[in-house]
C-alpha cells in the first residue's frame, strides 16, 4: 500500500534550494509528503519564486513589521497552525524561534544546518570550517539534519554528510559541496519522519525502534533506505 502522504509546512528566507531538492523528490515520489505551505519571513525571498513555479501556497510574515520576537513567533505560529503540518520544515530559515514555538513542535521540527554538528553552530560556517583546517584542526566539513531544540543548533542529529576540505578551497566553493549533499540528507531524513521509521524521544533519534548512538551519514544509508 502506498504511504500516506505527510503534511509539512516549510519556512524560508532565502534561495530555497533545499526546499527545491524537497519538491523535486516529492514529484518523483520519492518522498510522500504532502507541502501544504511554504512560509519566509522575506518577501524577496527566492524561494517563493521556487514555491509558485511548483503551485504551492505561500504566505510571508515579515519580520520587519514586528515589534520583537515574541510578536513575530506569534503571528508566525498562528500562520503554521492554519495549515495543520505534522511537520514543520527549516529550509534556510534565519530568524531564531523562541522556546514557546519550538516546543509546541517538538519532535515535529526539522532543521539543516550547514557543519558536523555540534561544530560550528550559527553562522559563517564555511569559513569557520576553513580556518579550521588551516589550523590543523579539522580535515572534513559537512552538513546536518537535526530534530530543533530551544538550544540553538543543538537539538538532537538524524543524520550528516561529510565533505574532505581541499587546501584550495573558498568558504564559496566548500559552500557548494556541501550544499550538494544538503539536497540529499535532507529529503532522507524527512522521507524516514513520513514512513514513521524516525522520532525524537526524549533527547535521542530513534530510528527503526532503536535508539541512535551516533548520527546516521549517507554512507550508512543502504540503497533500501
């Protein structure tokens, strides 16, 4: 029998690519999921553009018109709740959400996160990453999906994708590869979330109904997954 398809809001702020590998696994059903909205708080984001071309809703709630965080989280919680996700999806979304909207969600929130978590968490990864390895300190860099906590890019990993830094490398051309593996940890993660092989219980992934001692990489991710 097929999958029921799952229902996801995703929230953007930028290009969006991650919500394009998204549609585009979704419409080669590889990935049953069923994107109700996606949601930026920029109304320049690229990303909409992606949204519409594919026949999505979008709805903007800019963050520029909010007095503080708290009343932009609200109207921002109010927008999600309309659509009724079982998941809620970070595509590149930069704003941080207070605890009140993250735990109404727990275990219901994704997030992708450019680095092997728990190194380099916020922003400017890449170069961080390189400056890094520069130092001796590192060889790979990478990408993360994880289940979103209060605690900024710190909730539990589903899954990473290890890049080798080359010693030529600019925070522009790391960004790339990394990005290419973003597009494909990403869709996995939420692929397992609808099968209802994945959840969060407590502050471990379970996967399978077993409790995960480490994240999962692509390179243990069998062609059957």
């Amino acid at each position: 029998m097929p999958i029921p398809k799952l229902p996801i809001v995703v929230l953007i702020s930028g290009s969006g690519s991650n919500l394009q590998a998204i549609i585009d696994a979704a419409e080669e059903n590889e990935l049953p999921v069923e994107i109700r909205a996606v949601i930026s708080n920029r109304p320049d984001a690229k990303g909409l553009q992606r949204a519409s071309r594919a026949g999505l809703r979008t709805e903007v709630i800019d963050h520029t018109r909010f007095d503080n965080r708290a009343a932009f989280d609200a109207a921002l919680a109010a927008c999600i709740d309309v659509f009724e996700p079982r998941l809620v999806v970070l595509a590149g979304f930069m704003r941080l959400l207070t605890d009140e909207l993250v735990d109404q969600h727990l275990g219901r929130m994704m997030n992708i996160h450019p680095s092997l978590l728990p190194a380099f968490k916020g922003l400017n990864t890449h170069a961080r990453a390189l400056a890094a390895f520069r130092a001796g300190e590192i060889s790979e860099h990478g990408a993360s999906v994880h289940f979103v906590t209060p605690e900024l890019d710190g909730g539990p990993v589903i899954i990473q994708a290890r890049v080798p830094i080359e010693t030529d490398d600019t925070p522009e051309t790391l960004a790339t590869r990394v990005l290419q593996r973003e597009h494909q940890i990403y869709p996995q993660a939420i692929r397992w979330f609808a099968e209802g092989r994945l959840r969060l219980q407590g502050n471990r992934v379970w996967l399978d109904e077993q409790p995960l001692d480490a994240p999962m990489t692509l390179d243990t991710v069998g062609n059957d997954d």
